[in-house]
C-alpha cells in the first residue's frame, strides 16, 4: 500500500506545483526511454513522436475519458488522471478540512504483516474503520478497494 501527499509546508504552492510537474515529466521521459527498448512498445518509435503521441492521449481524454470496457483478471493497471484546478480559491487553501476518512475496505489476507511499516500505517489510521476482504472478492488483487468519506452532505465512497 502506498500512502501519498507529504507536502512540505515551507514550500509555496506554485514550488510544489513545478516541483510536481518536473517529476511527472521525468517518469515520462523514463517511461518513454524505456517504452522505445521494447519490441511491444506502442508508442513511435521516434522520442519526439512518442511524447506528442502521449500528450494527444492526454488531451484527447479531457473530452472522452477512455473507459474499460472489461476487466482482466490479474491487470491492474489504471489509466493515470490528472485534476487541474483552474482557480485560486482552491478548497483546500483554507485549511479546513470538509471530509473525514471514516472507512476503508483494503484486501489483503495478511492484513498487512509483511509490511515493514504496518505500525505507522496503522496509527496513522488510528479512529478509522478498517474492512479487510479477501483479495479473492477483489479480483485477486490486494490494495485499498475502498475510501468512505464522511461529508456535511453524506458519506461518499471512493472505489
């Protein structure tokens, strides 16, 4: 299980921004490299004409997200999302917090004993209901299935 979203609160947004992009561009560059190595690459196999194919992936699904049609047991890979907040008055800028995790269904038999930090990740959950399923109800995959979150408006689970 990976937890994500340390921010270091010395640094200012827009530096947390560039420093977020920059990031996003060197895995994108990696993964590129590394694509055009492969017979199966998808990709062209020019740098220039691979990067253009993927931006115009990206921008193509900001108007027709790609949809799976079905699943494939033992895949799972996600198509990566990026949200884009187009205004200054970002929600979480207040520092009001407006949903509380109140559950979370997570496969994995071993309910995390062979994870080098099950204590951390279980006190920083500390108050939170955990479900443990099967990763057999999750088609065999272990991970987070589900977040449930309190809101003023109701609970709203994320899946």
């Amino acid at each position: 299980m990976v937890l994500d979203g340390a921010v270091d609160p010395s640094v200012s947004n827009y530096q947390q921004s560039l420093m977020q992009a920059i990031g996003f561009n060197t895995a994108l560059n990696a993964f590129i490299a590394d694509c055009l190595t492969q017979r199966s690459c998808p990709l062209p196999k020019d740098k220039v004409a691979a990067t253009q194919s993927i931006i115009n992936l990206f921008s193509s699904t900001a108007y027709k997200p790609l949809v799976r049609k079905k699943k494939v047991k033992g895949d799972s890979r996600e198509f990566l999302f990026f949200i884009q907040w187009l205004k200054t008055d970002h929600p979480s800028q207040d520092g009001q917090s407006h949903a509380k995790i109140e559950k979370i269904v997570i496969a994995d038999e071993d309910q995390l004993a062979d994870s080098w930090f099950k204590n951390e990740i279980l006190s920083a959950l500390d108050g939170v209901n955990i479900k443990w399923i099967d990763p057999s109800d999750n088609d065999g995959d272990n991970g987070i299935v589900a977040v449930h979150l309190s809101t003023p408006n109701g609970v709203v689970v994320l899946d």
